[in-house]
C-alpha cells in the first residue's frame, strides 16, 4: 500500500482539477484500505477534497451516498469513463404540482371564516359549494358582489345586481332549510 506521502492526487503534471474533473467515474483506494467506485461531483484545491458519489451511475437524491475524501489520502485512482453530466437529475417534485398544492392550500385556508360561529361557516360551507364565496371579515363575499352579513338569513343578503341578489337569497333559503336552521 502507497503511504499518503505517495499519492495520486496529482496528475502528471500536477494539476488535481484536471484529474477530479466533474463526472470522471473512479475506481478508489484509499491509504486506511477502503476501496469504492464513485462519480466526481466537486473537488476543491485548497484544502485538496473531492466529492464523490458511490457508485458509477448517477442516483436520485435520496438514495445517494456521497464520499468527501481527502485526496492526499487516494493511493490509486482508475479510470472507469465518465458519465455526461452527474448533477442533471429528475427534479425531486413537479413545480407544477407544488404551485397547484400551494393554490388549493390557500384556497382551502380561505375557507375558514375568523371569528365566525360554527352556525356560520356551515352556512358558508353550504353556499360555497354551490356559489362561488369567500369571507370578507366576518362577512361572506358571494359572485364577488353580494354581501350576506350575520345572521346570514335572506334578511342579511346586500349588494350586486338584483339578479345575483335574488339567487343568493334564493340558495342561502334553501341551504338553511336543509341545515334545518329555518330562516327568519
């Protein structure tokens, strides 16, 4: 076994980076014995360090395993190829997907009423599944033009075309009648 003073980390003319190029695949020795075929994922001169991933084909992240040696510590280096590029991987999530969770999140947050009695946001659960509705304060916001305001009975219906008023009222009866909460 080479001593650590004999190492190969340098290549003949001893430049390291060329030699830890990102993406040469290894065989590696190490001076404690250890031995592993890994990727070059960095290298970093100055303290003379080299990231490696185990194995000789690029894994997702989560089963990775990476290896930061000491390159003065590599007795032998063999070169097995190099991969085109070790650090291009499927993403981890769709970005898509996460901007859809985080809209529906926010959405479903919206839904909550502040403040409000539970008698409210059973109103307001029932109303929005056939309006579009949302709270302002502790007020709910329905086509974005009709105020229904507390106790939120047909009586507490304001705002918007007479149109959008009447069938506001109109669902606001009938969900209240069948939540059996009657409307005064």
């Amino acid at each position: 076994m080479k001593s650590a003073r004999a190492t190969v980390a340098k290549d003949d003319v001893g430049r390291e980076g060329d030699k830890f190029a990102l993406g040469k695949v290894y065989a590696v020795k190490l001076t404690t014995g250890d031995e592993f075929n890994g990727i070059v994922l960095a290298y970093d001169s100055v303290p003379n360090f080299a990231m490696f991933e185990e194995g000789t084909k690029p894994k997702p992240l989560e089963s990775k395993t990476l290896r930061m040696v000491n390159a003065n510590y590599i007795t032998e280096l063999k070169d097995l190829g190099r991969v085109k590029d070790p650090l291009a991987k499927k993403p981890l999530a769709n970005l898509d997907e996460l901007i859809k969770k985080e809209v529906n999140g926010i959405r479903d947050v919206e839904k909550f009423g502040v403040g409000v009695t539970a008698e409210a946001q059973m109103i307001f659960d029932a109303i929005s599944k056939t309006l579009p509705a949302r709270w302002d304060n502790k007020n709910i916001l329905v086509i974005n033009e009709v105020l229904v305001r507390s106790p939120y009975d047909s009586y507490s219906v304001f705002g918007g075309t007479r149109t959008a008023n009447d069938r506001v009222k109109t669902v606001l009866k009938q969900e209240r009648k069948r939540l059996q909460l009657g409307d005064t």
